[in-house]
C-alpha cells in the first residue's frame, strides 16, 4: 500500500512536470502578444549576458492601468513562454500589481514563494533549473523597468 501511494506521487509529479512544460511549450510556439506596439507608453529592453537572448517589452498605460502588454525580440523557449505569459497576467492590471506580480515570479525562482497564479504556474516547472532563472526572468525584468520609467 506504501509503495503505492509512493508511485501514485511519483507518477503525479512526473504528470504536473509534464503539463507543465507543454504549457511551457504551447506558449513558445504561439506566443501571446508578440509584436510591435505602436502606441506604447513605455517600453524597455533586457538582455541575457549569458546567452545573448533579448526581449524588448512594451506597455500602454492609461491611468494606473496596464491596458496593453506587448513583446519582441529573441529568446529561447523559456523566455519567449514567460514573456507571453506575463502579457496574458498583466493586462487589465494596474501598475502597482503588475510589479507586485514580477517580484512573486522572482521569490517563486529563489524558492522563497512558490505561490503563483494559475497563468503563471508553468513557470514552476522552472525553479529547480537555476541556470535557466535569467531566461524566466528576462521579460519581468523589462516590464519592471518600463514601469519603472
């Protein structure tokens, strides 16, 4: 009976690692909000020294409210699926949430908060890889500092 409930949770954990990296990778094939935007209010760019990747974040902001997210640039799958899921999180948000939201992805990466969203939970799938936190990290990076500007 032990030994079962032992596999059920090894298969459970190898089950949410599995959804998570196709959530991961749906979102890196077809990525949410990437293009240009014309009318931005703010926007900054990021780059990773390690690999050179390069996203360029850009925000409409209207009042207090993020009222369009958008991103370019290059990046590997982690960071092109955190960029696109951070659009999808942080439209309809207002500035002071949508950074609260960047720095819960960063506690999530250092271990110090697991707690995410549901749109964001694939990026757990993230944590135990440090040397891959820079690519998840990326895009929050430049929407803080555009929403810092």
């Amino acid at each position: 009976m032990t030994e079962s409930l032992a596999m059920s949770g090894k298969a459970s954990a190898a089950s949410m690692a599995a959804m998570y990296q196709d959530a991961l990778l749906a979102h890196h094939r077809a990525p949410h909000n990437r293009r240009e935007m014309g009318d931005a209010t703010a926007s900054a760019v990021h780059k990773n020294p390690v690999c050179g990747d390069e996203i360029r974040v850009m925000v409409r902001v209207d009042g207090d409210e993020l009222v369009d997210v958008s991103f370019t640039g290059r990046g590997c799958s982690i960071a092109t699926a955190s960029a696109s899921m951070m659009t999808d999180a942080t439209v309809g948000q207002s500035v002071g949430d949508a950074v609260a939201l960047a720095e819960q992805v960063e506690r999530m990466l250092t271990g110090a908060d697991g707690a995410l969203p549901d749109g964001l939970a694939p990026l757990r799938g993230v944590a135990p890889f440090a040397g891959r936190h820079g690519c998840a990290r990326m895009p929050w990076q430049a929407l803080r500092e555009a929403l810092s500007t």
